[in-house]
C-alpha cells in the first residue's frame, strides 16, 4: 500500500474514533472489478498477518473470473468509509454432512490495521449473520491462527464457538 494510503487510512481511522459514528459511516458492499488491485494489496497484508506465503501471480486474473461469476455462490466484500477501502470478507456456501445442512463458510475478513477495534469488525460479522440467515443457513463457520488472539477474543465476544482442529493442505500441483 502507498505511504499517502497509510497515511489517508490513518487519518481517517483518528477521525473515527467513537463506534457510535462509525454505524453511519462504513459502507459494506459487492466488489467491483476496480477493487482487484486493493484487494491484491489486502490479501498480501493479511497473509502477513497470518505469517503465511501469499503468491500474487495471476490472482487478478482469477478473481475476475470467480468473483464475478453469480453462478458460483463466491461472494466478495469491500468495506469502504469515507471512499477509502479499509478491508474484505469472502464467504461461500458450504454442506455440511453432520448436520445435513448448508451453512456460510468465512473464508476471509480482514480489516486495515489502523480500523481494528473500533466496531467496524462487528459491523461486518452482523452483516454476514444477516445474510447467512435470509439464506436459511445453520450457521457460519470460520477458521483463524492460534496465535491471532485479538481475533479470537473478538470472535468470542461475539458468542462464537471454537473447536481444536488441524487444517491440511494437499498440494496437488
């Protein structure tokens, strides 16, 4: 991200300081192909984050193809405020054998650093709540580093529950 993006989210995130102004305030919206480039930038800093590996090659490419396709139930986000894109969420329909229903998988929120702890996270996840239950879903399922404690007390507070389980990658190139 651009040393003046930094500094225009960090002014931005001064302003808005009070949760209260910040219900008014965030836009939470469809991705536009326009967007492809910040979401680059986003998905970089939250693989950071994650202290994972994030590869940028043809990304661009591929999300045009997925995130604009209707057909394909993958829905992406863009948290906006002010006219400044200050995050993401992506989530998609999932079955789950168990419980013999479907349910919304999260795959990614990310806020700005400068935006976190000011409600905008809350905002977010009742957005996604709302929509999981127009679809008639069971629930909303999502997954976060052990170490990510800020998320996981965030989650909890938000009355989600956790479960102890290994995630596998199976690269198949």
């Amino acid at each position: 991200m651009a040393t003046l993006r930094k500094e225009r989210m960090l002014l931005l995130a001064q302003r808005w300081s009070v949760p209260a102004d910040l219900e008014q305030s965030l836009v939470i919206r469809k991705i536009q192909r326009e967007n492809l480039p910040t979401l680059l930038e986003f998905c970089k800093a939250h693989a950071d984050l994650e202290q994972s590996p994030f590869d940028p090659m043809a990304k661009l490419e591929r999300w045009s193809q997925y995130l604009f396709n209707p057909g394909l139930g993958i829905y992406c986000w863009m948290l906006e405020l002010e006219g400044e894109l200050i995050g993401y969420a992506t989530f998609m329909r999932q079955f789950s054998t168990w419980d013999a229903d479907f349910y919304l998988y999260l795959d990614c929120l990310y806020l700005a650093e400068h935006f976190r702890g000011q409600g905008f996270g809350v905002q977010v996840m009742q957005a996604i709540k709302d929509y999981a239950k127009r679809k008639n879903y069971s629930m909303i399922q999502w997954q976060t580093p052990t170490f990510n404690h800020g998320a996981i007390a965030f989650y909890k507070r938000l009355g989600a529950e956790s479960k102890p389980k290994e995630r596998f990658f199976w690269d198949l190139s």
